[in-house]
C-alpha cells in the first residue's frame, strides 16, 4: 500500500513539473512580445553608415564590428534576444545608445550635434568605456584593439576639427 501512495506522488510530482515547466515557456513566450523600453527591433534601415562624414574604410570597418549593433538601426539581433527578460535589457542598451549616437542617422544630425557626438567618442574609446563591458562578454570580437582606440580616437578629433572648419567658412559666407 505504501508503495503504491509513492508512486501516485511520483506521478503527482512529475505531472506539476511538467505543468509548471510549460506555463513558464508560455509565460515567457507571451512576455517576449512586450516591450517596455520600446521595439528597437522594429526600428532597422539598410542605409549606409556614417553618411556625410569623412571616414576611412577601416575605421568604418572598426565601428562597425564594435559599434553598429548598438549605435545605429542595422543591429544583428541574436535569438537570445527574442527570450524576456533578457530581450528587454537589450533592447533598453540598444535605445540608449541610438540615443546618444545612430550611426544610421549621422545625415541628419546638426552640425553641433555632430561635433558633440564626436567629441564624446574620442574619450569614450581612449578610456575603454565604450564598448560596455556586457556587451563584450557576448560579443568579444567587439573588444577594441590599441590600434583600434587610437584610429576611433584620431578619426574623432580629425572629423570634429574639419566640421569646426567647414561651419566657420560657411559663417564668413
């Protein structure tokens, strides 16, 4: 008889697993199709990179590998990021840092806006706080070489000074 009460709680045990198991998947299934910080995923463009600015193909080559998936609309978005919460987190760093700089965009940013942009980045890279650190646990081909840093760096600086430039000849104009 004793025997018999194991095995229904056996039984009882495996089927509430099973149970909670599939509501959990469904849970997240249906939270997945939230988005609190907003779709970033509906957002993506097949424009060109950085249009209007004045860039060499491997710095462009170096921003994208490093900073395309979260500075501009042609993000990669892996299939980890289609499960919430973590789709979440994702999408929240990719609006903040479109928000700070799209490379998608770079066309229609005033020329202060540009040059604000750029004299950010120059300090952001040459101190390594960009990328972020949790970005490259998942993507460490995104880590920035020394030569990588200095080329972002120097680009940066070259472009801003050239945008100073080209607004003071237009002014005198």
């Amino acid at each position: 008889m004793r025997g018999n009460t194991t095995m229904q709680k056996r039984r009882w045990d495996s089927s509430r697993i099973g149970t909670l198991m599939l509501m959990s998947f469904f849970l997240l299934f249906i939270l997945a199709s939230f988005h609190p910080f907003g779709n970033a995923k509906a957002v993506h463009s097949g424009k060109e990179l950085m249009v209007s600015a004045q860039i060499e193909r491997p710095i462009l080559d170096v921003m994208r590998r490093s900073c395309q998936n979260c500075h501009s609309e042609q993000t990669a978005w892996p299939l980890y990021s289609r499960v919430a919460p973590i789709s979440w987190l994702m999408e929240k760093d990719v609006q903040e840092g479109r928000s700070h700089w799209n490379m998608s965009k770079w066309d229609q940013y005033s020329m202060d806006e540009r040059e604000e942009i750029l004299s950010q980045i120059a300090p952001m890279v040459r101190n390594r706080k960009m990328p972020l650190p949790q970005y490259l646990l998942l993507h460490p081909e995104a880590k920035l070489s020394d030569s990588d840093t200095e080329l972002l760096y120097q680009w940066s600086r070259r472009e801003r000074k050239r945008l100073k430039a080209e607004a003071a000849g237009e002014f005198r104009k």
